[in-house]
C-alpha cells in the first residue's frame, strides 16, 4: 500500500537525502518517538568509530609452517564469524607486526560492530576473547564513551527502534550499505543511569551462558574425536605424493588437490573405526530448500531463512520475509519440522542443527531437510548433526572442491560421505551434551529479547 509522507524542505536539505524510502512515515514516526526522549546521536557517545582493516595481510592458522615471526599472532574477526558465532575454525589471522601497525582495530572486548555492506546495518557485539583480536573488513567497530553504557546501546541498536533507524540510513541497491556518516547520525534515548546497568546485567547473563553453551559443545566435539582417535589430530597439507592409476580412474578426478594424503587419513579413520561406518546417502533421506526469488520478498510475513540466518546453535532472526499467501502455497513442500536435522549445502557448506520447534516460513534452497531411513531410527540426531558439522563431513566436502572454495555441493555427492556409526552410549553422551549445550543458547536468546523487550517499552513510557 502507498504510504505519504510530508515533510519539511529543510528537512530534505538538511538529510541530504531525496529518496522517498528515507522519508517513510514509519522512520519518521520512531524518531519523533526518540526525540521526546533526552538523546543524543551516536557520534556524540562514542570515543572511536573506526573501518580500518588489514588490507589481506592475513593468513589461516591451517597453513601449518613454522611461524618464527608469529603471524598467526591475533585473530582478525569477520562478518562471518559473527553470523556463524565461530571464531576458531577457519579463522583468519594476523602477524603480530601487522596487529600493532593497525593500533585503531584493536579490539579488547566489550566493542559493538556494525556491517557495512551486503547485510548492511546488522549489529554484533564482541565478547572477551582469549587471544588478540582485530577488527575484519566491511565493518564498523564503535567503542563508547562515558556518557552511555555499551551494553545498553548494543541492546538498543538491536531493537525496534535502532534496527529501523539504522535500516534507514541504508543505501544503495546491490550491495546494500551504510556510511560511517549516517551511523553517527542515528540518535540514541539516553534514559537513566539505572536502567542502563539493568540492561547491561542482562547481556551479561545472556553472555555467560553462550560460554556455557559453547563450552558444552565443544566438549561434545571432543568426544566424538577422541572415539574416533583424532582429538589431537592436526591437518597437514602435503607438498608431494603419488597415487595409482586405478584410483585416478575409480575417482574420474585428475587433480591433485583431490589425492591429498590429509584427506586419505580422515577418512582411513572413518572406516577403521570399530563400530563401523556407513553412507549419508543410506543412513538418511533428503529434502531440498525452495529459492523464491527476489520478488517475493515482502516487509511482513512469514520466515525465508537463509544460511546466513543459522548456525551450529540453531536460527536466528530471519532478515526476509514471503507473504503469508506464498507461505501456504509452500508449506507443505518446504516448511521445516521439529526434529528434522538441517544441513547447509551451499555457501558456507556443513552447517548443521536438529529443529527444536517447526519454523514459521520455508527454507531456502541451500539447506537439505534430512530424516532417518528405517534402519538408523535409533542413532541420536544430535550426534549425526555434530558429525555432519564436524572435521569429518569438512574434510570431505573440502576434497569433493579440489581444494577450492565452492558454492554449492550437490546432494549427490552429499551422499557419499562416510559417517562413522558411534557406539550407543557414546552417542547418548554426545547427544546429552549438545541438548544442554542448546537449551542454555536458547536461555541465552531469551535473555537478549527480554533486554530488548524492556528497552523498548521504557521507550514507549
């Protein structure tokens, strides 16, 4: 429906903007709302607001040579590490000359970190980590001064409110964007001392228990590799080897990518294992995601959730919506169910989760929906979701490329990875830890939506 906006001359001067879009009745509703508040913008509450970034000067940590000049000294963190909530595997890193050469990307923890492009505006916030860290390419990183609380602009930035004037000031067509200028000019309530430290008490336990959940899953990951002897195992990419005649032509590959003794090793462990070992192909069945196409993308709506929207932990926040007409001509084809393991085929490739709940929306086609055939009805889901997310599924998908980045993985090829078929009760262990590892991350979220939830009705007050 069209929407009319009216609005002053000086108004559009002193924007600089003349696109209708910026004008949105919506948009200038919120800010009304804000301005009857004491605010400021966020260029007057910070004390750093910085883009900077490593030029390329990184490296991953898997190259496995001898670092004598530590180049693998700091942790340069990226869009994606965010969005899969993964800051260890496939990891990109900085020389410790490097790190100090770039003294603004520093980054101790506690900073909130703003996308530029592509999924413009999207808002993360970095916990402490363990090593040094630096700020990626294609991201802002604010660090506030003392008259605002961090927590509680991160909270607000995440909200209604701050989502919608930052969606604002996005422009552009492909890629989306938003200029550091147009950050600073997002206003900000500054509501009272108080109820900033209440907010920030929230993150806090929301915070602590992602580290127990975390901590939970790894030691999931642990188990499984120590069953299977590789708990300590480290990738060695070999510079020279042979291979036979009959392999290059059992295989219909002729690169030498694809012959790599790393990926022979993880394998060979697979199919020593004593409890044996089986097909993808035979343990589960598949069902492919929809692509809806541009076009029906609606404002409101029901979910089209996209890889960018999940990790190991599960879905967050979809950023696109279909109408509810398009859902129900889809849903039952494409709608997910509880209990549905799903597994990511394109883009970042071997993400995997067990549905806790339906989803209100449809997949899009880089996800396969799997279910169990009749003869695996008793393996644990979970421990087959961490196999699939594992180093295991990686190191396979990762020889079926020749080593390249890939896009897409077929569900053909899909079906030939070799799953180890784990003992039953390691198994239960496995899948005891991954369930309590889930059920904290969800506390977790609740946590941050019940922050969210009271920022936005002390701004409704």
């Amino acid at each position: 429906m069209a929407q009319i906006s009216y609005i002053k001359y000086n108004d559009v001067l002193e924007a600089r903007r003349y696109d209708a879009e910026f004008f949105k009745p919506e948009y200038l509703e919120i800010e009304r709302k804000i301005f009857k508040l004491n605010n400021k913008p966020i260029g007057k509450i910070i004390s750093l607001l910085t883009d900077y970034h490593a030029n390329g000067s990184y490296q991953t940590l898997n190259e496995h040579v001898e670092l004598l000049d530590k180049k693998d000294y700091a942790l340069m963190v990226r869009t994606v590490d965010f969005e899969t909530d993964n800051f260890e595997s496939n990891s990109k890193y900085l020389s410790e000359s490097s790190y100090n050469f770039l003294e603004k990307t520093k980054m101790f923890g506690g900073e909130i970190v703003i996308n530029k492009i592509g999924n413009a505006g999207r808002v993360y916030f970095l916990q402490n980590l363990s090593r040094p860290v630096s700020l990626g390419m294609n991201q802002f990183m604010i660090r506030t001064n003392e008259n605002i609380n961090n927590y509680y602009l991160y909270i607000y930035l995440i909200s209604h409110y701050g989502k919608k004037l930052l969606e604002r000031r996005i422009t552009g067509a492909v890629p989306l964007s938003i200029d550091k200028q147009s950050v600073k000019n997002v206003i900000v309530p500054i509501l009272p001392q108080s109820f900033q430290l209440q907010i920030e008490s929230i993150v806090k336990s929301a915070h602590a228990k992602q580290t127990q959940s975390k901590q939970l899953y790894r030691e999931a990951e642990e188990l499984l590799l120590a069953e299977l002897g590789l708990l300590d195992y480290q990738v060695k990419h070999t510079l020279s080897f042979s291979t036979t005649k009959k392999e290059i032509e059992e295989a219909h590959r002729y690169d030498s990518e694809y012959f790599q003794p790393k990926y022979a090793e993880i394998i060979k462990k697979i199919e020593k294992y004593e409890g044996g070992w089986d097909f993808a192909g035979e343990m589960v069945k598949w069902k492919k995601g929809v692509e809806v196409g541009t076009d029906a993308y609606t404002e409101t709506g029901k979910d089209f959730v996209r890889v960018s929207d999940f990790t190991v932990f599960g879905l967050s926040e979809s950023n696109r919506k279909i109408s509810d007409e398009a859902f129900e001509g889809l849903k039952k084809n494409y709608q997910p169910k509880q209990g549905e393991i799903l597994f990511t085929k394109d883009g970042t490739i071997g993400i995997s989760y067990v549905l806790k709940e339906n989803i209100q929306g449809v997949l899009s086609g880089a996800f396969l929906r799997l279910t169990f055939k009749e003869k695996y009805q008793d393996f644990e889901k979970e421990c087959l979701s961490l196999i699939f997310s594992s180093i295991l599924c990686k190191m396979q998908v990762e020889k079926l490329s020749g080593g390249a980045l890939i896009a897409h993985l077929k569900p053909s090829d899909f079906e030939t990875f070799k799953i180890p078929l784990i003992k039953p009760s390691i198994q239960q262990q496995i899948a005891e830890k991954i369930q309590e590892s889930h059920r904290l991350m969800k506390e977790s979220k609740d946590l941050l939506e019940e922050a969210k939830r009271k920022v936005e009705e002390e701004i409704e007050k």
